[in-house]
C-alpha cells in the first residue's frame, strides 16, 4: 500500500501538467529566462527585475524567481514589509517592476542614512 505522495513527486506531477494560463500571458520562464539570478563567487546577482520595462506586472511566481526564493518567503518578506505590498489583480497578487526597484532604492537609502547618523554618534563620542 502507497501513502501519501511526496513532496517530489507532486512537484514532478505539477510541472508536467499542461499550462492553462491565458495564451497572452507570457510564462516566467520566457519573461526572467532559465537562469534569471545567477550566483557568483561573491554571491546572488538579481539582474532579471532591472532588465524589464518599469511598467511590467509581475506575479508572486516570477518576482520569486527573479529574487531566487520561494514564493512562500515573498509572501514573508511583504509582512515584515522588505517588499512593497501587491497589488491584487486577476486573482492574483500583483507588482509593478518599478515599484519593486524605487522600495529597494528607499530601503538603501535609510540605511546608509542610519549608517551615516550611527557612524557619527560614534565619533562624537571619541
């Protein structure tokens, strides 16, 4: 007697079922490419959200894919707001390229403002 499938083997079964996406609706493969977060010596290299129009929406799926986590942890990284909120679309949660990259450029920005406001308080204490 088989039990319960394992988590593979669902993965196996999902990725060999067909798309049943709207045809217009291009696949995160063909929009970030097999390979859209390659590593380096020096680390992770998220190239695939710059390369694309500021306008271009994209879902939980593929902004994973760009970012090289699981959809699971965008969902985490939006509750402790590392990520902009979605918008939701279609049914779908939804995020506007350009919005992902101007909260990314705010978020540097603070922190090199923390940065500089901590690196100050220590030289005025030397």
């Amino acid at each position: 007697m088989k039990g319960r499938p394992t988590h593979a083997e669902m993965r196996d079964a999902l990725q060999q079922q067909p798309a049943t996406d709207a045809p217009t609706e291009s696949s995160n493969e063909e929009v970030f490419g097999s390979e859209s977060s390659p590593t380096t010596n020096s680390g992770l290299v998220i190239s695939a959200l710059a390369e694309l129009p500021e306008r271009t929406l994209v879902d939980e799926r593929a902004l994973a894919k760009a970012l090289g986590v699981s959809m699971r942890t965008v969902r985490r990284m939006v509750g402790r707001y590392e990520l902009p909120p979605p918008v939701p679309f279609g049914g779908r949660a939804m995020w506007q390229v350009g919005k992902v990259l101007a909260w990314f450029e705010a978020r540097a920005d603070r922190a090199a403002r923390s940065a500089q406001n901590i690196a100050r308080k220590i030289g005025q204490t030397e």
